[in-house]
C-alpha cells in the first residue's frame, strides 16, 4: 500500500500553467439558444384525470427500527389509533400535527380519522373537511 501511494506521489504533471496569464487559444463565445414559442390549442392536448392513492401505501417502519417518541405519544393518547396506524399515516406524507387533529376530530364528531387525512392528501383544508364533516358551519 505504501509503495502505491508513494510510486503515486511521484507522478509529475506534464500540464505547466502560468498564473496571471490569460489563455486566449480557445475562447468560446456563449451564444444564448433561439425561443421558439408556441401555442398549442386547448383542445388538443391530453386530458388529466385527478385520482388519489389509497393512503395506506408505506409500512409503518420509514423510521426503520427506531420507535418515533411523538408517534408512539400519539398512539397512547388516542385509543383509536395504534403505534402502527399513526407512523402508517406519517409514512404516507401526513404530519403529526394533522394526525392529532384528526384523531382528536374523530373523537369529536365519529369521523374516522383515516378519513379525514385522506381528504387532507386530496387537497382539502381542515375548515373545509370540518364543514364536509358537519363541525363547522
């Protein structure tokens, strides 16, 4: 290994440069690409449909073999919920503030809270899903 690194170290550069001395051999000149804009009618183009995912996609394990302190705290203050589903429900994108207002909006009104923060994935607010839901006006 010595003998490697040392035959390593003695490898000369055959490349000299001089400092303060601008190379002018091989200027190149940026030249900005051409826009081309166009338009294409509305009636054209593909139509998009919007479809959800199941929420219920990553294993509860995104932590790998280490317990969450926050989703196992949510899991013992909610009967509703185990340790499994909460970290599920955070595996899958929801914030564990989300899941406590949704566990704590299911304890309110009956709503399942796997509900309700798949309406959140789906975009909705929580005033909007606590309209949907009857608790708000």
């Amino acid at each position: 290994m010595i003998l490697v690194l040392t035959t390593a170290c003695r490898v000369e550069s055959s490349t000299t440069i001089e400092p303060n001395v601008p190379d002018t051999s091989t200027e190149i000149q940026d030249t900005p690409e051409p826009v081309i804009e166009t338009s294409v009618p509305a009636e054209t183009l593909p139509s998009i449909e919007m479809t959800t995912s199941p929420l219920e996609t990553a294993s509860p394990n995104c932590l790998g073999d280490e317990i969450s302190p926050i989703g196992q705290s949510i899991a013992d203050d909610y009967e509703s919920a185990t340790y499994e589903q909460v970290m599920t429900w955070f595996c899958n994108g929801a914030e564990f503030e989300d899941i406590l207002v949704a566990l704590e909006t299911e304890e309110q009104t009956g709503t399942s809270a796997d509900e309700m923060l798949k309406m959140l994935a789906d975009g909705f607010t929580w005033d909007e899903i606590w309209q949907v839901i009857g608790l708000t006006d």
